[in-house]
C-alpha cells in the first residue's frame, strides 16, 4: 500500500515514483495524457514537484500503473482490481492430473498394434523422456498414422474425476482465479485435448515440450527449455517456469495472495519447494508427488500445506476456500 503524504489545499500528495513502480508494477512511459475509464479501473492525476510525483488523494491504491508522463506535468492512470489481493494461482500438471492417464502413452492407441515394437520401447533413457517420445512418435509417423488421427485418438482421453467441473468454474471465476499448465506432455497433445473438452478457456497458459509435425507428417517434440536444475529432467524443471512466471507476473504488477499446485509426478516436487506458507500444494492420493511429500515430512517439510485429492472436487474446495480468506 502507498501511503501519500498529507494532501495540500488542492488534494494533491506525494508518493514517489519508485514507490509508485514498486508498489504498482511497471511504469510506462506513453505520451498520452488520460486513459480511457473502463470498468474496474480509475484513474489520478498525478504531477511532477521536486522530483517527487504527487497524485490527487482519496483515490484507494490499487495495482498497475498503466502511462505516465508529458514533460513536468504527469498523468498516471492508475488501474484497479479491486478482487486483486483475492487472487489465486491455480497451477495443474496435465497428465494423471486434469487427465485421467497419460498423455504420451494413451497415443499409442493410434497404432492399429496398438503397441509399440521393443526397441522403441526399451530406447527410454531415465531423464530423457522427450528423446524417447521423439522415436515414439517417429514410429508412429513411420506407420502413416495421420496427424488428424493422432489428434482423434488424444480426443478420447479421459478427464480425472471431478476436473471438467473444476475447470468450468475456473472459467467461471477468471477475474479471481488465473490458471496455469506446467507439463512434460507436449503443446499439440494438450492443445487438442483441452480444446475438444471446450474448457481452454480456464487456462491461461501452458508451458509444455513444443511440438509441431514436419513437413514429412512426422510429430516433432522439442525440450521446453534448458535449465541446471539437478533434480529434474533435462528438458523441464517445473520449478524454473513457476517462478519465472511469478516473477514475470510480479513485474505486470500481479502477486497472488495464495498458489494452489495440483499434480501427480515425481516432476511435481521441486515446484513444490518455492511455495510459501500460505500456498496449497495437492498431491494425487496414491501416486508419486503423494509419497515423495510423506518422506519429506521427516527432515525437510515444505512450507506449503498439503492436501492430497482423488477428485477434483477436493481442488474446488480449496480453490473456493481460498477465494473466501
Ligand atoms: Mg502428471
Ligand atoms: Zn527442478
């Protein structure tokens, strides 16, 4: 919160301009002199004196400054969310989690075999699961399997319980809920899948393994991104989007007063551990990231709390929870 200074005669206060960017995310600097009024937004004036900028007060301190400037005489508009500080970040992995199998394994099913020959199968080096999938799909492409029927089978995929209702009510919510994908699947496979369930809109953004077929009709998966995390598999570290994404967040001015990370995977834990005492970290009852957390326990707890779920019902509530504190 910035507090001003006392207003003068005029209802002008002082507030620095680093307070004003700390506090509020990135200046911009245009030239224009007032924004436009749109919903959920006000804006001030504010003028430059001594190097201080000062703002008309009364107006309640929100979040964004979104233009400065002309010269010594400053408008600055600033842009309120009044739900900002209700804010929470949903973070989902994808396979075994928003979907009730996994992903790189139910394509396979485009195979009129049905199955993959040994030496693809017995190719997986531990770490290396992106190269692996790059020889699946080459056998598949090798097989004159279509993209349109890789793409029909994905389709079939099933949702885990409860998660087409707790993703049409983050659809629902999305002024108070930003939602995120962090996945070792690839971006077609998830694009299809969401996009036949018709529920894309409840995420924002996905950061996965990019994939794309070649001119040859061959699916192509590349590494998301190269990290030097030693905990993680050479092509993801779930940990360095998450917090490359708060940060990115952070500087649009963006802070959520609570993350909840919902996930099954061994790839799950190191995200878990940037978390912070007021987030929710939900493991899959029964499945790895559920155990991985319970050795924790012992000499290294998170400081996270944890609840596990089978449904995501049980993320509905939490989600619902947190948007009530
Ligand atoms: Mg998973
Ligand atoms: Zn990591």
């Amino acid at each position: 919160m910035i507090i001003p200074t006392e207003p003068d005669q005029n209802g002008w206060s002082g507030v620095s301009l680093e307070r004003l960017a700390g506090q509020l995310g990135r200046l911009r600097q245009t030239p224009s002199t007032h924004q436009p009024f749109v919903t959920e937004r006000a804006q001030t004036e504010c003028v430059k004196r001594n190097g201080n900028y000062f703002k008309r007060s009364g107006v309640n301190d929100g979040v964004g400054v979104n233009s400065a400037c002309v010269e010594e005489r400053f408008v600055v508009t600033l842009t309120y969310f009044p739900s900002l500080n209700m804010k929470t970040l949903m973070v989902f992995d994808f396979d075994d989690t928003v979907v009730d199998d996994n992903s790189d394994t139910w394509v396979i099913r485009c195979l009129p075999s049905n199955t993959l020959p040994d030496s693809v199968k017995n190719s997986y080096r531990k770490g290396h699961w992106t190269e692996f999938m790059g020889r699946v799909m080459s056998y598949i492409g090798d097989q004159k399997v279509t993209p349109e029927g890789i793409r029909s089978v994905m389709e079939t995929i099933p949702f885990a319980p409860g998660m087409t209702d707790l993703l049409t009510f983050i659809s629902d919510h999305k002024s108070t809920i930003d939602c995120i994908v962090i996945s070792d699947s690839n971006t077609l496979f998830i694009d299809w899948i969401l996009q036949a369930s018709g529920l894309q809109a409840a995420v924002d953004r996905v950061f996965t393994n990019p994939a794309k077929f070649n001119e040859l009709g061959y699916m192509e998966v590349r590494c998301h991104h190269s990290h030097d995390c030693e905990r993680c598999p050479v092509n993801l570290c779930k940990r360095k989007v998450l917090q490359l994404f708060l940060s990115e967040q952070c500087a649009r001015g963006v802070e959520y007063q609570r993350v909840v990370y919902a996930g099954d995977g061994g790839n799950d834990l190191c995200p878990t551990s940037c978390l912070g005492e007021r987030d929710v970290v939900m493991p899959r009852k029964g499945f790895t990231l559920e155990k991985l957390l319970a050795k924790l326990e012992d000499d290294a707890p998170l400081s996270a709390r944890v609840v596990a779920w089978s449904s995501g019902t049980a993320i509905l509530e939490e989600l619902k929870a947190s948007m009530q504190s």
